[in-house]
C-alpha cells in the first residue's frame, strides 16, 4: 500500500494509493499517525483508493480525531468511487 507524504508550505499532504482495508490501515496507521501535527493543515488525497472496508472507515476516522486533537485542519482533497460508495454505506446504516 503505497502512501505518500508531503509537506509544503504547511501542509501535509498526504496521497493513498491502493486498498484501505482490513490488510493495509495497521501499515498506513503506522506510517501517517506520527507525522499528524508536524503542520498545521493535513490534505488527505484519496483519489487513488481501489477498495475501502470498514477498517478503512476506522483509520480515516482515527485520522480525524488525531488531527483534532493535534490541532490540525483535516481535509480530504480527493475520494475515489470505492471511498464515496463505503462512505454513502455508513450514511445509509445510521438512519
């Protein structure tokens, strides 16, 4: 699971490329959760994401709460079909 990491001119911006599933969020929590709060601003690109589970759903979620409390603004730049059809799931299930 290739995962990029940028910073430039305060943000981090980070590329995911691949799966974001049960097999890849340990390998991408542990790459990306130690840089969050190294800038202000963190720019999540998931554009690139072929397949997203509900571990995939935990690590963005786990992404949000640790750049809040490291005061950093999470934004997500990018979301691949995979992502928004996994995202429209969980809109679904709470009602």
């Amino acid at each position: 699971m290739p995962l990029t990491l940028e910073t430039l001119d305060g943000t981090t911006q980070v590329g995911v490329d691949g799966e974001l599933t049960i097999y890849t969020v340990a390998e991408l929590a542990g790459t990306l959760l130690p840089q969050i709060g190294a800038a202000p601003r963190l720019a999540l690109d998931l554009s690139q994401v072929t397949e997203m589970d509900g571990a995939g759903l935990q690590w963005l979620a786990v992404v949000q709460r640790e750049a809040g409390l490291a005061g950093s603004a999470l934004q997500v730049t990018g979301q691949s079909q995979a992502v928004t059809q996994a995202l429209q799931l969980c809109r679904s299930a709470a009602l």
